[in-house]
C-alpha cells in the first residue's frame, strides 16, 4: 500500500470515529430526555396521587367533632400525603352565584364587582343567558348550560383576567342549606344590587311531630400540590354532604380542565 492510500484510510478511520461520536453523544442527550420525561411523569403521578388523597382526607375532617375537625369556611389548611404537603382548602357552594340559574342583571352586577366596565357587563350577562337557552346544533356546538367553569372562556368579551377573578365567586350545583356567616365581599355587593328571585318554602311535613334533621351542604375541596401560582398539580372536587356524614362526589376536576 503506497502512502497515498494510507493516508485515504486514515481519513476513513478518523470519518468513521466522527460518525460513532456524533452517534453516542446524540443516544445520551436522548436518554437524559428520556429519564427528565420520566421522571416528570413520575411527580405528576405522585402529585395527582397526594391531591386525591388530600381530598378524602378533608372529606374525613368534617366529620369530625372537635380538634382535629375542618370548617367549610375558606381558609386554607395543610395535609401531609407521603412527602408531598398538600395544601387544602374548603369552600361553601351555597356562598356563590350559580351560573347556570342566575339572571342577567345578576351576572352583570357579578362582572361589574369584579371589574369589567358596565356596558360591557351587560353585553357579556346577556351572552351568557343566550348560551344557556340555546340548542346545541352544527353551527352552534357550545350551547345549553355550562359544564364546567372554565367553558366561560367561550364567551366572546370575557377576558381571561375578569374569569380569574370572576370563577370563584361562581358554582354549576345547587348549594343546599347555607352555612351561618357572611357571603364574600364581591357576591354580596352583587346581590345587594340584584337581589335573587325568592324561593318558595319546602311544604311541610305531613307529620307535624316528624322534623328533618339532614340537611344537605355542597361544598369544593380544593388540594394543591406546589406554588399556588403556578401549581404542580390541582384538584378540585363539588362534595354534596348530608347531616349522616354521607356524601356524594358531583365533580372531580384536575387543574386544565374545561
């Protein structure tokens, strides 16, 4: 073999030493990204798991009497699920506006309280009601009662920071018997504008002795695993309770959700 040759050779060993390279280094950035994908996967099913937990964990603590016993009254509380702290916190349904029941000068007096500029608060209460009363057809998918709180966002002129603020105050369930206490600041100017339609009075009953000592709360347990701005993992349930500590799941929402 002449040198000219060898040195052809040389160029195709040191070619093909390139190409192995480049080929090992591309299979160990692909697995690094394969084990951070993995391993993402894995805290988000930890995540989900602790919420789940957290939320029969405070399904518990109401019924409990005494320390060591949960209010529904908003405030935030604190459960440890494995390693994960879990933060918990209980709200009365029966202190919101309901979407799908409210008048349209009710739900305007709502977006005005949470900030949106009276002539558009009108346009957008109205908008709402027409949802609500339309059928569902081809050209028109999204229609009838809302499912879900986040399906607000397909109400043309309702921003995304007016629902922020505009959700917590609302609920799709009947809130069954209030809790003694004051509604939140922003639902009782609303109503103090727009009082709610009465409700006729449960007939009563036939047995003047007999009482009815179950009373029924709809409530949502929200459990948030990391940042409350910006959390891993959230979950909200709607929790229908009776005075035998009985209850009845009526939403299970993870955080996305529409």
């Amino acid at each position: 073999m002449n040198r000219s040759q060898g040195g052809f050779a040389v160029l195709i060993i040191l070619w093909m030493l390139a190409l192995l390279a480049l080929i090992a280094d591309r299979m160990i950035v692909v697995g690094r990204s394969e084990v951070r994908i993995a391993d993402n996967l894995r805290m988000a099913a930890v995540a989900e798991a602790a919420a789940d937990g957290a939320i029969f964990e405070g399904i518990y603590r109401l019924g409990v009497k005494g320390p060591g016993g949960w209010n529904i009254d908003g405030r935030d509380c604190h459960v440890s699920v494995g390693r994960e702290n879990v933060l918990v916190r209980l709200e009365d349904e029966s202190m919101k506006i309901n979407l799908n029941a409210a008048s349209a000068p009710l739900l305007q007096a709502l977006l005005q309280q949470v900030g949106m500029p009276s002539g558009e608060a009108r346009e957008v209460a109205a908008r709402i009601v027409l949802r609500r009363t339309q059928v569902a057809r081809p050209e028109v998918p999204l229609a009838g009662n809302f499912r879900t709180l986040g399906q607000l966002a397909t109400v043309a002129g309702m921003s995304r920071g007016v629902m922020a603020r505009l959700i917590p105050h609302l609920t799709l369930n009947d809130p069954g018997a209030r809790a003694p206490g004051p509604l939140d600041r922003v639902v009782a100017a609303a109503l103090r504008e727009v009082p709610p339609a009465p409700v006729a009075k449960p007939a009563k009953p036939a047995n003047p002795n007999q009482k009815n000592t179950i009373t029924t709360r709809t409530f949502m347990i929200r459990a948030l695993i990391g940042s409350p701005d910006a959390p891993l993992f959230e979950r909200d349930a709607i929790i229908s309770l009776n005075g035998n500590q009985s209850y009845r799941i009526l939403s299970w929402q993870a955080n996305g959700d529409v």
